[in-house]
C-alpha cells in the first residue's frame, strides 16, 4: 500500500507543477510583413525552457487539417515546411467544432497563400 500511495502522491506533484509551469502554452505569430512565422511555446524549466521557433513564410508548403473521430477524437492544423517538416499549430485539450477547425485552417492557408490538405 506504501508504494501505491508514494507513487500517487509523486504523480500528482508531477501533474499540479505541469500545471504551474504552463507547459504548452504559447503563441504562433503570421507577419506578412517580414515574412516571417514565429511559433512560441513554454518547456520544462532549465536551460532550454524557451521553445522560439522562426521560419519563412515562403518555406510554407501547406497547411494540413488532421480529423480522427472516435472514442478519443483529433483534429490538428499543422503547418507543413518544406522537408517534410509538420508543427501543430492547435492547443491540446478539448478538440474544438469541425467548423470552426476549417474556418481557421482556411483563413490561415488564405493568409498565408498557400495551399489546404485534408478537408
């Protein structure tokens, strides 16, 4: 019973300094004006806890919507990069509406002139 107790009390330590740390979180950045893309996300702390990453817009290949219903559903923009290269632009949690996936993905693929997979 020791154990059990030990090792779900170091689980939740674990999930509540998830929480306090807002592991996730961040912000993508479209400026059409430099033509840049910033994508910023918060890490574990150290050394590395700043994910900033920056890419061309002309490096844009595409932009893909990923819909996977069923008893856990998922549905995903990703910004697809020359190489290969897939990022999730969307928050995980709860999935948002089919309709509001496609309007975003549309406006974001018009924006940034390119084209939209997977609808």
């Amino acid at each position: 019973m020791c154990f059990y107790g030990v090792l779900a009390i170091s689980l939740s330590i674990y999930i509540w300094l998830i929480i306090l740390w807002d592991l996730g979180q961040g912000f993508n950045e479209f400026n059409t004006e430099t033509g840049e893309i910033r994508i910023f996300r918060w890490g574990f702390p150290g050394k590395n806890r700043r994910i900033d990453l920056k890419y061309l817009i002309s490096d844009v290949q595409s932009i893909r919507v990923e819909i996977n219903e069923g008893l856990n559903p998922r549905r995903v923009i990703y910004l697809k990069l020359r190489g290969n290269r897939e990022i999730p632009l969307t928050r995980a949690g709860q999935p948002i509406s089919i309709q509001e996936l496609e309007n975003q993905a549309a406006e974001l693929a018009r924006t940034l002139q390119v084209s939209l997979e997977g609808i």
